[in-house]
C-alpha cells in the first residue's frame, strides 16, 4: 500500500504539475536527444558495418605504378591475407548532353566474379555488364539520380585521350564510394562526378596498362596485423621496382568522410543532450530550493509528528526521482521514434543499399540511470536542507528580510509605491532573482548554442569561398603539366586569369609527429586562392616558406620558425620552416610557394590545376573548349562547389542540429514557463494580502511582470554570454580534420534566442494573471494568519 | 503537583538564548517547571515571554541552551536527534495555531499520519469521531473551516495517545464559538486520556479550564497558581 507521505508527495507534484511539467519537459528533451543520437549512431553505424561485412570492403589500398599480375599473386599468398583484387583505375572525363561542363569519373575494373568478393557492388537498377559487352558500365546511382540516367542510357566519355560511347547496363552502389569524392573535391558532389565500373580488360586497354594493374584492394584474414600485412605488401612492391603507399581504411577518402560524419554526429549528439542535462539539473536543484521553502510548515509538522530527518529527505529525493521518471516515460519513445525518422533521413545521404533501424537499448537504460543520478544529485542539497531543517524553526515563517532601504528607492518612489516595492524585491531576495534570472539566461543560451550552427556554417561559406578563394572555377588537370602549359589555356575564350597550381599528397613530419596531407603549391603574387591568417586577414606566401592551416600546426605542434621535414611521393625529403600559420575552416592545409615546391621536384616545375577567372559574355564557348581538351579530368565553378558544401552541411550536421534547434525552443518555454509559475506560487500569499490592503487588479500584475520583466531582461545578455560559453564547448567537440567550425553567432541567432524566451515570458505570465486574477483573498489570508 | 503525583516532565533552570540579527536574544531564564500526568495547565504571557519556546523545548522541537528537562527518568537534553525523534513520536502530541495541516492529504490522512510508526494508536476515525469530525473525514483542509481544521489537528495529536498534548496558541485563530468546540475537544481529550495538556495562550479567558495556571514575562515565570476548579470549557467566551 502506498505510504501516507508518498500519497502527499504524489498530491504535491499534481498540485505542482505546472513548474513540474517544464522540469520534466527540459530533462525528457534531455533523454529524447540523447536516445535519438545514439539510435541513429548505433543505427548507421550497424548498417554500415553490415554493409563493409557483405561487400567484402577492403582492409588496405594501394594506388601503384602498372605492375604484372604476378605480383598481386605474391600480395595474395602473404600471410594474413585473405582476398586481393587487382585493379586497374584511372580518370576519365564525361560529356553529357544538356551539361555545358565536363564531368570528372573515375574508372574502376569490375570484380572478377569468380573471385572473393572484394567491394562488391550492390546493384540498384539494371545488370552486370555482359562478358561479350566491352562497351558495357555500371556507373554510381548517385550520379544516375543527379542526371537521371538508367540502364540504356549512352555515356560519352573520354578515357586514356580517346572518345568512346559506352552503354550503361546497371547502376549501384559501393562501399568503396558511400561518398565519392572527385578531384579537388573536398565534399561529395554528385552532379560533377562519377564512378564508372567497366570491364577490367576493355578499361586495360583504353587506360594503357594492358595486363597490369595499378589499383590493389586488400582484404586481411581475420586477426591479421594492418600494419604488418601494409609493411609486407610495401617490401614486395618496393622489390618489384615500383614505389607505393600502402594505406588502411583511414585515409580510405569514402570511409574517412563517413567515419568523420558520424564521429561528430557522436561528438554533437552526446554533448548536446549533456548540456540539456546540466540545464534540467539546474533548474530541478533551484526548483526544489524552493519546494522546500514553501513547505517549511509541512516539514515542521512531518518533524513534529516523529518522522526522522532521514525519511523528511528522502521525501524530497523522491520528489526529483519520480520527476526523472517522468521525464524518461516522456523522453525515450519521443527520442526513439525521431531517431527512426533522423536514420531515414541520413540513410538518404549516406548511400547504403539497407538500413538496420533499431533504438539504442544501452542509451536507453543510461539516459534512465543518468536521469534518475542526476534527479538524485540536484535534490540532494535541497534535501539535505530540509533534513536539517529544525522543527521549531521550520513552522516559524521564514526570517524577515532586513527592513533598510534599497538604493534607487528614490527615484522609484517617483513611479509609485507598487514600483518601491518591486524594487524592494529584487533587492530582499537576491538569490531568488539570481535562480529566476539563470533560469531563463539558460534558456537564452541553450538556443544560442544550437542555433550557432547555422551561423557558423555561413561563415564557413564566406572565409572559405568568399574571402579566401576568389577564383570563378578551378581546373583540375588529367596529368600534372609543366606551368607553360597555362598560358595556352589563358587563350581559351573567356578566361581573364588564370593561375596554376599544384596539389601534392605528401607526408609532413615534425619533431616525431607526421602526417599526410595535401601540399599546395600557389603563385607568389597569386590573388585568386588567397591564405588567410589567423584574424581573417590575407597574408602573403613568404618565397621558401611552409604555411600551415591552424589545425595542421596544431596537430604537428608547430610554430612559426619550425622546420617541418617534407616526403614527397617521389624526390628526396626536404625541410622547409614555417612562415605562417592560416585559418582555414574546411580541410587541413600546407602550403608553399608554386616556384619552391616545383624546384623540389625530379621532374621539374609542374601545375595540377588551375584557378580561372571568366567572363560572363564567353562562358559558353569557355566550356565548349573545356569539353574538347583531353586537358581537364576536374572542373568545378566556385558557385556549385558552395552549393554541393552547403548541401552535405545541411544533409548531415544540419538534420541533427535542427531537431536541437526545437529541443532549445521547447526547452526554453518549459524552463520559462516553470520559472514564472514558481515565482508566482511563492507570491500568491503576499499579492493577496496586498489585493486585501487595496491595490488593484493591474497594481498586482504590474509588480509581478516587473520581477519576471527585471529577471528576463538581465537574461539576455547573460543567456548570450552561455550560449557563447556553450557554443565554445560545442566548437570545441566538434574540431576535427575535415571542419573547423568557427564560433560565430549573428543577429538572427540571438534575435531567435530572445524573442522565444520573451514570447514564452509573455504567454506565461498571461497565464499567471489569470491565476492572479482569481485570487481567494479570503482564503489566502486565512492561511496568512 | 502533590508529592503522590508523578510527574510526567520536569525542567529545572531551563534556558534558551538564540543569535539573531539584533544581537543574542535570550528566550527563556532559569525555568523550573514540573508537569502531572492528567494534569491541565495553561501558559499565559505576552508575546515574547518565552512561551512557545518553552513549549517547544517541552516537546523536544528545540533544544535547551542550559537546565536540565526530565520526562520521566530521561534526560531530554542527553538524546540525540534519532531519540527525540522517537520522543515527540511515541510521547507527544501537537497543536499550533496556524493547524499544520499538509494541504494535499484528507482530514483522515492527516490524523494517520499522527499516527504513523505508533502502536498503541488510535484509528483516525476514533480520533476524528472524538473531536466531532467523523463524518468530515475525506475532506482536504481547504474543504474545512478554520475550527474544522484546528480540530482535526487536535485529532491528529491525540491519534497516538500521546502522555503530553501541546497546544500553541490553538484557538488564536478562531473565533470565540469556534474557539470553545476546539477547547471542548482539548478538555475531552485530556480528561478520557488522562493526558497532561500544556497550552500556550495570551487568552486569559482560557486559563478558566486549567488545572494550574503559569504566567510567564521576559523569559521567566512570574506567577503560578492552582485553580479551585476547572471551568467547562463550554461556559467559556471572549
């Protein structure tokens, strides 16, 4: 049978439903958030796994010069070696009707089918090429989708300097390319690029290495050392003459994107929910302050009556306790059901051919115990003060504020009593203001903190494509050339300027600490690729000099002055110092000056690419031109590449933001709608003892909505100071290789921010006045006396 | 007291000085009081005379700052917190003037809260039908007159049959019809069980019904006497 004071406490919180609702409300956000992330965590990262599992996804890459099949035969019979597949891989350049650009492929050999699966293409549409059909291709679905393509559709494409016209037979998918990144490309775009799988004997033949292969997938026995198997593989092909670089699923670009996508979806998807967390714990522990203050009497007479300390304590432990109860009934199917809905969304971009949905059952036993912890933890004090709390005192009304004046009482006489007294208010029950003020500064700061995202990936846009790239389109060139090759294409119609560049994957070492990155070579007196320093400003590239994007230094722990030692792929290490350190949001960066870098090289001064200014007038026959070289295998307009980064933003972090976007609003009216409902509680007595001495109806609401007006006012600028505060800790979670998000917050964000916590003051207190409005004078007095 | 009388409580220079904003305040000075099992007494005073706190020490809501406080052979002032829990639990009933009623449980939930953990209780409904509120058991305090309330309070002391009854100011809050049906209750309770009842009033119309009458001023006692006879509570007005 349910206990007499258990009976109370449950009376008590109906009673209290109102500021009890926003409590839970905040911690069930709290519980949904972190159930939803870590269902669609678990989610994806189960499928994803599954998927690697049925495809056979390799263990190791390796891109080499033509070597006979022989050799993959020695890679095959190493030990720990399970499957190889010897590929031959090469660009290629599509030409389709109704697009003015060429489109980058890529050309991959298909699997020989009686072999062991090694990244097995899933087909979405169509077939297999036909073994009798040279002409045959499977090509991505995501490009088929973007330019509505099926099996029957021809494709022109340049391979090896020759046209051909191929026929596709299917479209799939691969867990080589959940997202396929082109050259130059440092997001996933699939109107500008292609997979094309063909024939490994007809790609041979158009791409040159007749019966070698270029390309080795590896995948490892189970148990095998990764890295004893890489340096194996490396000895034999380094014995064959050739030179390679082995690499595992790490630096594999596909699963490096996916893996970075999830892991701050991880990032964002934990501390969110556990600043939520922090938020609820504060306004329960402030909550519960002061239930135990307005039951004093209730304690007093508990006490008198013989019930120990202990039991008056835990009466308040379960208060919180059934409130985190509450909040996970609430929170865990709402976080369930969304985390079904945010799967299904990103199963849209993260392209796998199934999708296991099913809810994180460990984060949902957490967040339970998390909860009900953290209910513990915020009654605790509270408790324990009601505990302490001596009989004789606790029935005695509490201690009468000292009666002094309150500076400023002066000029508030002038605006009326009611004025007077609200001032005496705030100044008497500082800490009851501080709770309110916090309160509602939360609420301020929990959308800020969210909402920042967009404005950060706004900035993201305008630093890195706004003021640090300059150029209208960058080329990316089949082969690297020597830089007099671009004067022919400062000829082309159109073009206004051009300037080279020169983009080499190279291993930057310092003091024991290493890592691969793209180098970059750029005109000393470049202005369309721009660097810019720590403060937004651009700076120049000093001749001989190394300047390396803040997290690339950060990661090499390098300063100005430092040597860095640079491996290049082929050509003898070199040091070079550093002369600068860059803000660079997308992508770690180094780069040097195009005339040092190309003198570094055995074969002398080359360019990769290309940044291109263009009129507008000649645009056309610019891209007609473009077509017709067997130059460019890349092409992309400045334009579409903001687009396709805006597009990835906004099918990844974005989804999970936005619902942390509705999380804040939601919590932030809950957390200000129990914060008025509270303060009301605790003046209902006075304002109806003021009502009796005569004051109006309005008099009443104008001193309430002056204490709440005081407490939200100050908010706000504290609230904007949390959200930054919290925005940092984001930020700062949220730092990896691939962005950097900068910490910015814009006028939007903080107008959001403010006008939900004003709109939820507003409506609140409309409700309050109601309550207000009905008043027991009689009865409120009679308790009084 | 007669020397046959066994006394339930005696204090012997029993003081309460407390910190306050103002500086230290002395409550009570040197207090001897003795108090008879069925005895009836009422504590008359002005406001700060010390009689609500020595009331509360009594009850063992407070403790003394010096004295000693005997109920029976025990020593008040030597128990811990746990044992002067189980004091007021097993010994002592309450009644103050503002009811204490815990606003989210009936008239009957109340009185069985008082009830709780003791043994010999009675029911809650024996002890609201000894106050006349047998049929108002359901109700919630907000559903009960202030007399109605103050009476089930005094049901809520008794419930335990406690051997002290102590009663704060327990009709200032009343009108003087209603305050008599309240006293009525007292006078029952400690007449049926022999219950040694302490009530604080500034009433003096009160001291009427009382076995012994104490005054106290300024923290100490100033007079005390016997009455020939106890009035009925009834015949009582103010």
């Amino acid at each position: 049978m349910i206990g007499l004071l258990d009976r109370k406490l449950l009376r008590d919180l109906w009673t209290l439903r109102g500021q009890g609702l926003g409590i839970v409300l905040v911690m069930a956000c709290a519980a949904a958030m972190v159930v939803m992330s870590f269902s669609v965590l678990r989610s994806l990262g189960e499928t994803r796994a599954d998927y690697y599992r049925r495809s056979g996804f390799a263990d190791l890459f390796a891109a080499l010069p033509p070597a006979p099949l022989s050799l993959a035969d020695s890679v095959r019979r190493l030990p720990g070696v399970a499957a190889v597949a010897a590929r031959v891989v090469g660009p290629g350049a599509i030409s389709l009707d109704g697009v003015d650009e060429p489109i980058a492929a890529r050309l991959v050999s298909l699997p020989a089918q009686e072999a062991p699966a090694i990244n097995a293409l899933a087909l979405r549409q169509g077939r297999m090429p036909a073994g009798d059909r040279p002409d045959e291709v499977v090509i991505d679905a995501g490009f088929a989708t973007a330019h509505g393509l099926g099996p029957g559709s021809r494709l022109a494409m340049t391979i090896g300097g020759h046209r051909r016209t191929l026929t596709i037979a299917g479209t799939a998918l691969s867990p080589e390319f959940i997202f396929a990144l082109g050259p130059g490309q440092i997001v996933p775009d699939d109107r500008r690029f292609a997979i094309v799988w063909q024939d490994r004997r007809a790609l041979a033949q158009a791409l040159g290495p007749g019966d070698r292969f270029n390309d080795l997938a590896v995948r490892l026995a189970p148990g095998a050392s990764s890295a004893m198997v890489s340096e194996a593989i490396d000895r034999l092909l380094a014995a064959d003459g050739g030179s390679s670089a082995v690499h595992d699923r790490a630096r594999q670009p596909s699963h490096a994107f996916v893996e970075s996508q999830l892991e701050e979806l991880g990032a964002i998807g934990v501390l969110v929910p556990a600043i939520f967390l922090a938020v609820a714990v504060f306004l329960l522990h402030a909550s519960m302050l002061r239930v135990v203050e307005l039951q004093r009497p209730e304690i007093g007479i508990t006490k008198a009556l013989g019930f120990d300390d202990a039991t008056v304590g835990r009466h308040y432990v379960k208060f919180a306790l059934i409130l985190a109860i509450a909040a996970s009934v609430l929170g865990v199917p709402v976080g369930i059901a969304l985390g079904r809905v945010v799967t299904a969304i990103y199963a849209g971009f993260f392209r796998f051919p199934f999708l296991h949905y099913g809810p994180d059952l460990l984060a949902v036993a957490g967040v339970i115990v998390v909860l009900g912890v953290a209910a513990v933890l915020a009654a605790l004090q509270p408790a324990a003060r009601a505990a302490a709390l001596p009989p004789a005192r606790a029935m005695l009304p509490p201690t009468p504020v000292s009666p002094r004046a309150v500076a400023g009482e002066r000029i508030m006489r002038s605006l009326g009593m009611p004025a007077v007294l609200v001032l005496r208010q705030l100044a008497r029950r500082p800490v009851r203001v501080l709770l309110t003020t916090l309160a509602a500064a939360f609420a301020v700061g929990l959308q800020i903190a969210t909402l920042f995202s967009f404005d950060a990936l706004d900035e993201m846009v305008d630093v890195f494509y706004g003021r640090a790239q300059r150029q209208d389109a960058t080329i990316v060139f089949a082969r690297p050339m020597p830089p007099a090759g671009l004067a022919d294409i400062a000829h082309w119609p159109g073009v206004r300027l051009v300037e080279g560049r020169l983009d080499l994957l190279a291993r930057l070492a310092l003091r024991g600490k290493a890592r691969d990155v793209m180098l970059t070579g750029l005109p000393a007196d470049g202005t369309l690729q721009r660097l810019l320093d720590t403060a937004l400003n651009p700076v120049s590239l000093p001749e001989g000099g190394l300047a390396l994007s803040h997290r690339l230094a950060e990661i090499l722990e390098a300063r100005i002055g430092d040597r860095v030692t640079i491996n290049l792929a082929s050509g003898r290490p070199f040091d070079v110092p550093v002369a600068a350190i860059v803000e660079q949001y997308v992508g770690l960066g180094a780069y040097m000056n195009l005339a040092s870098l190309g003198s570094r090289l055995d074969s002398g001064p080359l360019v990769s690419g290309a940044e291109v200014t263009l009129a507008d007038h000649d645009r056309a026959t610019f891209l007609r031109a473009l077509k017709d070289s067997s130059l460019v295998a890349g092409y992309m307009p400045r334009t579409a590449t903001i687009t396709a980064f805006r597009e990835t933003m906004s099918r990844t972090l974005t989804i999970i933001v936005s619902a942390f976007v509705a999380f804040a609003a939601v919590a932030a009216f809950a957390i200000v709608d129990a914060t008025v409902r509270v303060t009301l509680s605790e003046r209902l007595r006075e304002l109806a003892i003021l009502r009796a001495l005569g004051f109006g109806e309005s008099t009443i609401l104008f001193m309430l909505a002056g204490e709440l007006g005081f407490a939200v006012a100050l908010a706000l600028p504290l609230g904007a100071a949390v959200g930054l505060g919290l925005g940092q800790v984001i930020v700062w979670t949220l730092d990896n290789d691939l962005f950097h998000v900068p910490l910015v917050v814009g006028w939007r964000s903080h107008a959001i921010a403010a006008g939900t916590v004003l709109a939820a003051a507003i409506l609140s207190f409309t409700l309050a006045a109601g309550r207000v409005r009905r008043i027991d004078v009689v009865a409120a007095l009679r308790a009084a006396t | 007291m007669s020397e046959g009388e066994r006394a339930v409580l005696t204090a012997r220079g029993l003081a309460k000085s407390y910190d306050s904003a103002a500086g230290r305040v002395v409550a009570l000075r040197g207090v001897d009081f003795d108090l008879a099992r069925g005895e009836f007494v009422v504590l008359l005073g002005p406001s700060g005379s010390g009689k609500s706190t020595l009331l509360n020490l009594l009850g063992g809501l407070d403790r003394a700052s010096e004295g000693r406080l005997l109920f029976g052979d025990i020593d008040l002032a030597a128990l811990d917190e746990r044992a002067l829990t189980l004091y007021r639990r097993h010994h002592v009933g309450f009644v103050f003037q503002a009811y204490n009623l815990i606003a989210s449980l009936t008239a009957a939930e109340n009185v069985a809260l008082g009830a709780m953990g003791v043994e010999r209780a009675l029911s809650a409904a024996e002890a609201l039908a000894h106050v006349g509120l047998a049929d108002l058991a359901d109700r919630f305090p907000a559903q009960l007159s202030g007399g109605e309330q103050q009476r089930v309070a005094v049901a809520r002391a008794i419930v335990r049959q406690p051997d002290l009854l102590l009663c704060d100011e327990p009709t200032g809050a009343l009108d003087s019809a209603t305050g008599v049906v309240v006293l009525e209750a007292l006078d029952r309770v400690n007449r049926d069980f022999a219950t040694a009842a302490v009530v604080v009033t500034h009433n003096a119309v009160i001291a009427g019904m009382a076995d012994r009458v104490v005054h106290l001023a300024d923290g100490a006692i100033v007079r005390s006497y016997r009455n020939q006879a106890r009035a009925p509570a009834r015949d009582l007005a103010w």
